[in-house]
C-alpha cells in the first residue's frame, strides 16, 4: 500500500509540477510579446524620424495629400444636407477625382497618379514586395495615405469584417510580424531610392 501512496503522490507532484512549468512558459510567452510589441514600436518611430529627416520633401508631398483628402472627407461627412447614402456617394466621387480611384475603376489610373505624386511608389512597393497582388498593392497605397477603413471598404467592395483579416495577411505577405509594422514598411517603401 505504501507504494502506491508513494506512486500516486509522484504522479500528483508531477501533475503540480507540470501546470506550474505551462503556467510559466504562458507568463514568459506573454511578457516576451509584450517585449516585442514595445521593440516593434519603438523602431517604428525611429525609423519614422529617420526617413523624415533624409526624405523631408517626399514626405510633405504625402502629408499634403493626406491632409487634403482628410479635409474634403471631413466635409462631406460633417454636412448635415447630406443623409449617408449621398455621404457615402460624393465621398466615393472625391476619391475618384482626387486620386482616380473608383469602386468599379480598374486601378491603373490610380496607380499612374500615385507614382507621379509619390515618386514611384506603388513601382518600387510591387518591386519590393512582388508577391503582392494589384489589389493589395492599392490597399498598401491607402494605407500610405492614411484613408479611413470605412473608405477603403468602399473603394475596395471588401465586406467590412474582412479587413481586418486582409490587412493580417498583407502584413504576413510582406514579410512583417504583425499590422503595426505596415505603416513603417510603407513609409520605408515610400524613402527608398
């Protein structure tokens, strides 16, 4: 009897052993993400002040356009005269009179307009990043010029709960960790000669 005692008082250290080894290997998992995200964020903005201080023109350039498609979307979207199917139309009108873009447009148009504007951005973004296809590389160029997800959903004719899958899988596509490193990637894309 003894001897199962003993056995069954192994087995149980064991079992108590083993869910504090598991729980803290998930502890150590948690803080090592954590560690990460920090890491990821942390060179995000040095790259950021980095490619500002060498590409400061290119840099306004885009400014300037995200800033002038932010103010004309404020303005359709905060003009009480409008109800949201008419919102949802003359920003949809906007977006194909400021960067040739449309829901049922083929996307050269765009792309031609993005690479005057941004020095070849959408060129050098399929160069670098070949396996994406036309329609990521236009979400990439979006992106780029910070357009609200609610748009893109629009110009894109993406279900609105798929996005955030789509953008988990471009970011996989281009070689990244998570979506947080996109925007330093694009930006990166953006400075690169």
């Amino acid at each position: 009897m003894s001897t199962i005692s003993t056995l069954w008082t192994i087995v149980i250290l064991l079992c108590i052993f083993t869910a504090m080894l598991m729980l803290s290997m998930y502890l150590f998992n948690q803080q090592q993400q954590e560690q990460h995200e920090h890491v990821v964020k942390l060179l995000t903005k040095h790259i950021e002040d980095i490619l500002e201080q060498h590409n400061k023109p290119l840099l306004d350039i885009r400014d300037g356009l995200i800033q002038q498609l932010q103010t004309q979307r404020e303005a359709i979207v905060n003009n009480p005269g409008l109800h949201f199917k008419q919102k949802q139309s003359a920003l949809l009108k906007m977006y194909e009179q400021e960067l040739l873009l449309s829901p049922q447009g083929e996307p050269e148009a765009f792309f031609k307009k993005i690479n005057q504007q941004l020095h070849q951005f959408e060129t050098r973004l399929s160069t670098l990043h070949p396996s994406l296809n036309e329609r990521e590389r236009m979400l990439c160029c979006l992106y780029l010029l910070e357009v609200h997800d609610t748009d893109i959903i629009d110009l894109s004719g993406y279900a609105p709960r798929s996005l955030p899958n789509i953008k988990h899988r471009l970011t996989k596509k281009m070689g990244l960790t998570s979506v947080s490193e996109l925007s330093a990637e694009l930006l990166k894309v953006l400075c690169s000669l």
